[in-house]
C-alpha cells in the first residue's frame, strides 16, 4: 500500500466519521428538550424565590447551563443554529421565570391571584412594580445565562472528530 492509498484511505474515514456526526444531530430533540427544562428552571427558580424570599440571580445562571446542557445532550448539535435556539430558550425561560417572580411578589404584598396580577387590567403595574424589584446585577445575570445556555448548547468534540469535520468542510470547499 502507497502513502497515497494511505491518505486516500484516511480521508474517506474522515469524511465517512463527518457525515455519521452530522446524522447524528436531532434539532427538533434539542429544541424540545431545550423549551422543557427551561419551563422547568423557571418554575424551580420562582417557586425558590417565593419559599426562600430571594430572588437569587445566580439561579438565572443556573437556569441557562441547564437549558444549554439539555440542548446539547439532546440534540448533539454541530451548528450555530443549536446556540441560537439555546439562547433563545433560554431568554425564554428567564421571561417565565420573571413573569412568575412578578406574580408571587406582587401577590404576596396585595394579596392578590397570580391570574389577577397578570391580568391586562394590571398587567402595566405589574411591570412597574418588577421594573422597581430588579436589581443593578440582574442584566448581567440575564446576559451571563444566555451566553452560557449558547456555549453548552454545542457537542464537545473530540479531536479526531473536529478533524474530520475539518477535513468534511475543505473537501466541500474545493
């Protein structure tokens, strides 16, 4: 055998471990697993909230690793389109998350349903009163769980399989 036949050898087992990579990847999976546990910390994070009385902003970090975690063992994504929709769930979730923070502090202090804080007769107190509830850190908490649910979202590689997709992506460039 050649040093040729060698390297031809060697770049069909690339690109064949490439495409198996790419076949692999199941976005609608990710996404659904992605859009559960970001329900899920939401609701972990505003029940916490009410039972403690904290409004833990390292729990909205928490929140994005395990929507970015979910995405990625669930989709084992390749591409960007994987971070986005993590980012996306994510921001999601943080939405739900501060819309059931509302409904409990604001319930709490007027003894109010949380039908009836998130009712559209109250609904522009309600976001007054969460405006006031925010703290100075809470943006980069936001900021720091979007762009960790985006980082996890991605399947770790090992380094033979970057190299094949390496190998897939200038073959295809040619």
């Amino acid at each position: 055998m050649t040093d040729r036949d060698e390297y031809e050898t060697e770049v069909r087992q690339r690109l064949a471990l490439a495409e198996a990579l790419r076949a692999q990847q199941n976005f609608p999976l990710g996404v659904a697993a992605g859009a559960a546990m970001s329900v899920t910390a939401a609701v972990a994070w505003a029940v916490f909230a009410m039972q403690s009385g904290l409004h833990a902003g390292v729990l909205v970090v928490v929140l994005g690793l395990a929507v970015g975690l979910a995405v990625q063992f669930a989709g084992r994504g390749l591409e960007l389109r994987f971070m986005v929709a993590a980012g996306l769930l994510a921001l999601g979730g943080l939405v739900l998350g501060h819309v059931l923070l509302i409904g409990v502090l604001r319930g709490t202090t007027e003894e109010l349903s949380l039908f009836e804080v998130l009712s559209p007769s109250r609904l522009a107190d309600s976001l007054r009163f969460y405006l006031r509830a925010l703290g100075p850190l809470d943006p980069i908490y936001a900021a720091v769980a979007v762009g960790m649910a985006s980082y996890f979202s991605r399947r770790r590689l090992s380094k033979r399989e970057r190299r094949a997709l390496f190998a897939s992506k200038v073959r295809s460039d040619r």
